[in-house]
C-alpha cells in the first residue's frame, strides 16, 4: 500500500529535474547569444571589460556601425559599365541607359543613353557622360540632358567642372591628339592638338579661366610629362616639366593651386604656374585634395637600412607650404583615395578603411572580394564598387 506515496516521489524528482534542465538550456541559449553578439561588435571574450560594458551600456539593435553593408545589387563583368555619383545618387551607366539609384539601390530615375564604354564624371551640380572609344557626349543638370554632341573622332578622355565646363581629348589624325573644350550649354570654347606629346587628360580649372592639359613625351631616352596652362583661347601661358616620371593624376586646391603626382614625386604648383614645393617618395599610389587648401597622397616608404624592407604605406597630408603630416599608416599597397567632406576613403584593393582628417578610423569595410572604387554619396555613405556588385556602405 506504500506504491502511491512512492510514485509522488518520482513525480517530484522528475519535476525538479525538468526544472533544472530548462533553466541550464536557458542560460546555454542567452551565453551563446552574447557570444554571437560580442563577435559581432569585434570584441573577444579574453578582453572584454565587464565594467566597460555595462558602464557603456549595449547598443540599441536598430543602431548602424560603420562599415555595414545598407544594401547591393549585382552587375556582370560582361557588361561595359561606367559608375559614379551625382546629387547624392549612385549612377550607373551600361547598354540598357543610364540609371540613377538611392541608399538602398531603389532606382529614381533613368535615362535611355545608349554608349559601349560609359565614362561617368560629376561636378557640382553636373555630370558628364562620354563614350570612350565612341563619339557621343552627354552633359546633365538636374534630370535633363542639357547639351549632347556627336564628335568627329574618338574619345580619349574627358572631365567637368563645378561650373559645366567640359573639356574632352580625342583622337586626331596626324597628330598625337587633341583637346576640345565646351561651356555649359554646349557652346565651343576653343581646340588645341598637340603633335609631339600625348594627350593624358584635360580639365577646365575651377575658375574656369585655365585649362590644365597633362600631355607625355617619350621620343627621347627619358620619359617625361608636361603640365600645360592653356587660357580660354586654347594659348599655353606656362608649362611645368616633370622629368622622368609620367603624372597620372592632379588634383585643384580650393585656392586654385594644383597638387600632381607620378610615380615617385608630388609636386605643387601656384596660379602663376609656378612650382611651390616638390616631395619624393619611394612610390606614390594615389592623390586627393581635402577640403580647403590640402593634398592629401598614398606613399610607400622604406627603410633605406634594410635590404629586406618592403616598407610600409603612409597617409600624408600636405599643405600649400609643402608642410607633410603623417595621419595613418598600413601595410598594403593602395589603390587609390577618394575624398568628401573631410572623410578619405583609402582603397587597399581588398578593403577600405573610411578616415578622417586626424587620422581616426571612421569605419572598415573588407567584402571579401576585390574593391575597384570608392565613391561617396555623401560622408555618411560611400558606394563601394565590387569585381561583381556595388555595396553601399554606411560610414558613420
């Protein structure tokens, strides 16, 4: 008669047990979860400050850190594709028209314009769209095609400025090319060719009195580049020669001084057309120009006691006085640097560290595949081009 009294028992034990393996699978549960979280916020349980995190609090789930992808849409490396960015939009350019697409790759609006090789520039509140290889050029303000021209030759290059000049290279029979340059509305400024140098690029400069025309020379045992002021009517007024080296880039300062760079020097010259400082380095990958009166370049340097030193990459900022500051350094090669608003992107080929003036680290972004450009849509957000998609990624 003692089998009820015995059955109560087990019930009993049977219960707690339940009880206490519940409440262990809860606390497995809620350990895994802060795991996942704590890798997600790049933190390792070895360094984890406990007093730090709840001093700090945790961060709402709604709340963005830098470097996360907002959104990405896919493109095929078949396709000829020009990309870029204008008033706050990414544009992409291919054989189905130009498309203009917001933060979360929604598209706006489009344009049917029609190219093999779209090459996308913007400037202010214009963009320019030209067909490298091809003869067509469009320039857009707002959503409308202000002016469009079909040209005798091909195109070799082609830019804008803030205030719709449009300076264009092309090919030109019997000569090594040409530059033509066009206002706002389309009206023909002036044509200059050039018979013994090639055409690099062309740029209507900001005060839109000047054009600098980049040409190279190679007939000689040694290379060299020449950077030509040409005025409004296509008339040299000063040149400046770099020896040796070929400058691939130059960027304006906000007081119209102009910072070039080649393979191994960074040169700065004034409206005068004078060269103010000149910086060599071991290599030089990419130049920008900050906001205001800085150049901001990509440069290897080595350790010249070292025969086993690769050297290292720093980020140097210079000013109109030739002043150099060291404000971030990395181990990878760059591809190049893109500014807006204070924040530099410094493109590694791999990743892209988002910095600010100072040198602090905004956001990283590491896609896992290869990263061919860097364009902002504003400092917060930056488009970042991919061997097969383009990510928008939140900076701030």
């Amino acid at each position: 008669m003692e089998l009820p009294e015995k059955t109560d028992v087990h019930r009993n034990d049977s219960s707690k047990y339940a009880v206490v393996v519940s409440l262990l699978l809860i606390i497995l549960i809620l350990c895994i979860a802060f795991l996942v979280y704590l890798k997600n916020q790049g933190l390792s349980i070895k360094e984890l400050n406990i007093n730090e995190l709840f001093s700090k609090g945790i961060p709402a789930a709604e709340e963005r850190a830098g470097g996360e992808v907002i959104s990405e849409f896919k493109y095929t490396r078949e396709e000829s594709v020009g990309f870029g960015v204008y008033d706050g939009l990414f544009v992409r350019c291919g054989s189905d028209g130009i498309r203009f697409l917001d933060e979360e790759s929604v598209e706006q609006w489009s344009k049917p314009l029609l190219m093999n090789k779209p090459m996308v520039k913007s400037s202010g509140s214009y963009l320019l769209v030209a067909d490298s290889g091809g003869k067509d050029i469009y320039l857009i303000k707002g959503r409308s095609v202000r002016w469009n021209e079909k040209l005798e030759n091909a195109i070799i290059n082609a830019d804008v400025n803030k205030k719709g000049f449009v300076s264009v290279v092309t090919e030109k029979e019997g000569y090594k090319g040409e530059v033509i340059v066009y206002d706002s509305y389309g009206n023909w400024m002036f044509t200059t060719v050039r018979a013994e140098d090639f055409i690099l690029s062309a740029r209507v400069l900001a005060s839109s009195q000047r054009t600098l025309i980049t040409t190279v020379n190679t007939s000689g045992d040694a290379v060299k580049t020449n950077l030509e002021f040409v005025d409004m009517h296509g008339e040299t007024q000063a040149t400046v020669t770099a020896e040796d080296e070929i400058v691939s880039s130059a960027v304006e300062l906000g007081n119209g001084w102009v910072v070039a760079a080649g393979s191994k020097s960074v040169l700065c010259i004034n409206s005068k057309g004078e060269t103010v400082w000149k910086h060599s380095f071991d290599r030089i990958y990419s130049i920008t120009s900050l906001s205001g009166n800085k150049a901001v370049a990509a440069v290897r340097v080595k350790d010249k006691s070292s025969l086993l030193d690769s050297g290292k990459t720093y980020i140097k900022m210079i000013d109109t006085k030739g002043k150099v500051s060291d404000i971030y350094s990395l181990e990878s090669d760059v591809v190049n640097l893109r500014e807006h608003g204070g924040i530099i992107a410094v493109n590694t080929g791999e990743e892209v560290h988002f910095i600010n003036s100072d040198g602090e680290v905004k956001a990283e972004y590491e896609p896992g595949m290869t990263v061919e450009d860097v364009f902002f849509m504003d400092k917060n957000k930056a488009s970042v081009v991919l061997s097969n998609s383009v990510a928008v990624v939140d900076i701030d």
